[in-house]
C-alpha cells in the first residue's frame, strides 16, 4: 500500500478530519449492535451493525469527514427497510473510536475493519453479498478496499467522492505548494478505480461546491467495469444530496446492492 506521510502533515490533519465524540445511544439500548474493533495497540474503532436478515446484502460505509457514526442512526432503517444489513465504520477520534486521526492510519485500518467485518459476518451466519461504500473522504478507504478485494465484494457505492486530492486539498485551506504536496502523495482514487471490473456506482450532487460533479464523472469514465452507472442528483449540493434526492439515491442503492423489500 502507498504511503501517506506527505498527507499526514499537521497543517494538512487539522483541515482534513473533524473528530467529535459520540454520546449517543448505545447498541444494548437500541437494537442495533457495536463492533470495537482493534487496529492498534490500545487502539479500537467503532462501528456498528444494524441488521436486516443473514441472507441480505451487507453494505460496509465510509462516512465523511465531519461525520461520526452515530449520525446514521436515522439513515439506517432506510437501508434495513430495504432489506440491507448497514454497517457504518468510524476513523481513529471518531464517535467511540480511541487514537487520532491520521492518513495512514485511515488507510491501513480499512484493511483490519474490512477483515474484522468479513469474519463477524460469517460467524454469524450472514451469506449475502459483500458491497463497499464510501462517501466523501469515505470514497478513499472505500475504493482502497475495493481495489484490494475484489474477490470479496460483489459492488461498490461511491457517493460524493472525490477523483483528484491537490484541488480538495486546496479547498479546504491547505498550501499543497508550499508543503511541497504532489497528486502523487494524494490518495489516488483515480488509479484504484482503475483497477475496479465489478459493478460500479457512483453518486454526486450536481452543483457539489466540495467535490464537483466533474470528479464523479472522472471516476465513473476511467472505471473499466462493465456494469456501472454515474447517477446525478439535480439541484443538489455536498451537504443536502438527500434533501432533492433521496427516493433515487436509495432506490440506486438497492439496485446495486441486490435488496430485497
């Protein structure tokens, strides 16, 4: 796997991850089930399983960078509704995560989560297919995984991700120049998706003012799988993607996935 140093400079960190604590309600309380998985010594990350049925499709997401998981809390049962298991995961500092968030540490531990995830499943009993999603700084951990394992998934989920890291990067404050920061140090989603043959989808708001749509269509024309599709939600920006296109996101979502109800 490359390495990530160049992006784990301190002026670049501060930009790029917003960690805040979750206080939510626990999974005893809710229905739903907590995974604290270990990536590090005394290091865990949080996610959590909110199930539909073991034969159902399961979607493992990468949220953004001003999210936890505990904000999914009220997307879930959309996805449970349609007869997916969902299982959001955190970052290091995350919600009920330990440790700091870092680049590499984002990176590597998709890996343990993924693997983690994998086995949990399948002592459980839980057959259906496998789909990585990602949204936002989720779509770099998500199409890592998806170019790693493609003998393990069935699909992947972009939604609001980005092809190119120096213009975000730039966007969101940081002197990529003068930090001496190439394309080359990013974190490559243009040339993972590259390497992707299963079923592609790719999600983004028309008038995003983050990641323009000009980066879903880069992703989505140099995919090389067969099945893929490139859906536009008109109107929309980043952050109410939702708000003008809820019923199509969803209703794509369970297409790719392979839902149920």
């Amino acid at each position: 796997m490359a390495g990530y140093s160049a992006l784990d400079h301190p002026d670049i960190l501060s930009f790029l991850f917003h960690p805040r604590p979750d206080f939510g309600f626990t999974g005893e309380e809710s229905g739903f089930q907590d995974f604290y998985i270990p990536v590090d010594n005394n290091v865990h990350v949080h996610s959590r399983f909110y199930p539909s049925g073991t034969s159902a499709p399961t979607i493992l997401f990468f949220h953004g960078n001003g999210e936890i998981v505990g904000d999914y809390v009220e997307m879930a049962p959309l996805y449970t509704g349609m007869g997916i298991n969902f299982i959001p995961a955190d970052y290091r500092g995350y919600g009920r995560s330990t440790g700091y968030p870092t680049v590499t540490a984002m990176m590597e531990d998709a890996h343990k989560i993924f693997s983690f995830i994998k086995e949990a499943l399948n002592g459980e009993g839980y057959t259906g297919p496998l789909i990585i999603m990602g949204r936002s700084l989720g779509s770099a951990p998500a199409l890592e995984l998806a170019a790693n394992y493609q003998d393990d998934i069935s699909s992947l989920i972009i939604e609001s991700g980005f092809a190119f890291a120096l213009p975000l990067l730039r966007l969101l404050g940081i002197d990529v120049d003068a930090l001496g920061v190439s394309e080359e140090d990013g974190l490559q989603n243009i040339d993972r998706v590259k390497q992707l043959k299963k079923p592609s989808l790719f999600i983004h708001a028309e008038f995003d003012h983050i990641i323009p749509y000009s980066d879903a269509v880069a992703l989505h024309h140099a995919c090389p799988a067969q099945d893929k599709r490139l859906l536009k939600i008109p109107k929309a920006n980043h952050n109410n993607i939702f708000a003008y296109g809820l019923k199509e996101y969803m209703a794509a979502v369970k297409e790719f996935a392979g839902g149920d109800a």
